[in-house]
C-alpha cells in the first residue's frame, strides 16, 4: 500500500505537515502490528508530496486497519494504491 498526500508546499511541505506525518505512521505502525496485517515501512517527502509506504500479505486487510488514521490526515488531494501482485487498485481519501 502506497499513500500519496499533496503539501501546502512545494519541496518538503511545512515542518507541522511533516510532523503530522510522521504521528500517524506511528498510529497506523501500532494498529498494523496489533491486527497482524503487516507493518508501515517509512516515507518520503518532495516535490510537494507526502509518502507513506506499508506492507503485508493482503493489501485489503491492511488497508481496512490504515484508513481510519489515513483519512483524518488533512492533506488533499490524497490517494492510497493497493497492490495485488500485478493487480493496483487507486482509493482516492
């Protein structure tokens, strides 16, 4: 599963964006670990945008425990990839 959130800003986004970021990647890594589902790997951020990556067995499954803390991030426009194999499917936030 790939998060994609558009900043206020182009490069990094503000240091508040970040920090809101990186709160929620610890909230979805708890979450991720205590339903078994997979783990939340990291992000990148420029060009404007955030990224968050996270892995597990089932993309639908991991998606299900992440998107509550997903769609409370304010940032938009914003879009969560979920791959299956060669299968992607786009969910916009």
């Amino acid at each position: 599963m790939i998060a994609h959130f558009r900043l206020a800003s182009d490069g990094f986004g503000e240091v508040d964006q970040r920090e809101q970021i990186y709160e929620a990647e610890q909230v979805m890594e708890a979450a991720a670990e205590k339903a078994g589902v997979g783990e939340v790997d990291g992000n990148e951020f420029g060009g404007g945008e955030a990224v968050v990556y996270a892995y597990g067995p089932d993309a639908d499954a991991l998606f299900k425990v992440l998107e509550p803390t997903l769609r409370r991030l304010p940032f938009r426009p914003a879009h969560v990839l979920l791959r299956r194999g060669d299968n992607e499917t786009r969910v916009d936030l």
